[in-house]
C-alpha cells in the first residue's frame, strides 16, 4: 500500500467536487504534455490511498479529503480517471475540529514536490496524520 498526495485545481478551475461527487481522480495534464505524472499516476494500485491536497508555501500542506482507490483501470472516458471510495472530506466551515481540513505547517520538510500535481507520500508525520484520520473513522 502506498500513499498519494493529488491535486484538485487545474488552471485555477477547482475540481474537487467533481472528484468526491463522480467518485474519481485524475491529472489536468495529458499524457503527452506530462508523461512523467501519468506514469506515477498509472503506478497506482487498488487499495492505495489518495489524499486531496492543496499546497501553498506559506501555509503549508492541507489535507482536504482522503480516499481508497477501488479500481485502477484508467477511465479514458472519464477524463482517464480511476476509481475512488473518497471516505474523508474535510468541511471548510464545521464546527467540530474532526471535520476540518488537516493542515500541516509550512517547511516541515524539504519534500520539494508538494506543489505539482501529483506525488507519492513519505513524510512520517503526514503518512501518521491519513493513517489517523482512517482509524478515526472505525471508530466512530
């Protein structure tokens, strides 16, 4: 099992909804114009996790939704997406502090690729923060 970090907004045109709504995951770019990311992209497996996530220097990593991958057949139809149980989405305005988005301080790493489109997850502390937002969720 491995962990994925993916971006939800392409041109300044947010797609988040679309992720969680459809069920989804996809990169903005083509395959001709980013063939690096599709093959990360097309390394994914069934039972990965994805994270939504937003990143910005002087706020740091934010973690907007968590999902399983159900199905890694690439959807051609469907903006060659795959398949997603999104099982996690944080709330811009709850209330309660399990349903807010999960913010990481800036610079808590030298990982250098938050800001693309799409990345495998090693940082210990992040990977500790999906892994308790899903154990949460049995609890409950």
């Amino acid at each position: 099992m491995a962990v994925y970090g993916i971006g939800a907004t392409f041109e300044k045109k947010d797609v988040f909804d679309s992720f969680i709504k459809d069920k989804v995951a996809f990169l903005s770019w083509t395959d001709k114009d980013a063939p690096e990311l599709h093959k990360l992209f097309r390394h994914i497996k069934i039972g990965d996790i994805l994270y939504i996530k937003s990143y910005n220097p002087t706020s740091g990593l934010t973690i907007k939704a968590i999902g399983i991958v159900k199905d890694n057949t690439i959807n051609e139809a469907n903006n060659n997406s795959i398949s997603v149980g999104w099982i996690w989405e944080g709330k811009k305005d709850a209330e309660k502090e399990e349903d807010q988005f999960i913010v990481l301080e800036p610079n808590m790493d030298k990982y250098n690729v938050r800001n693309i489109a799409i990345y495998e997850e090693f940082n210990e502390v992040v990977l500790a923060k999906v892994l308790d937002k899903i154990f949460a969720l049995r609890q409950d």
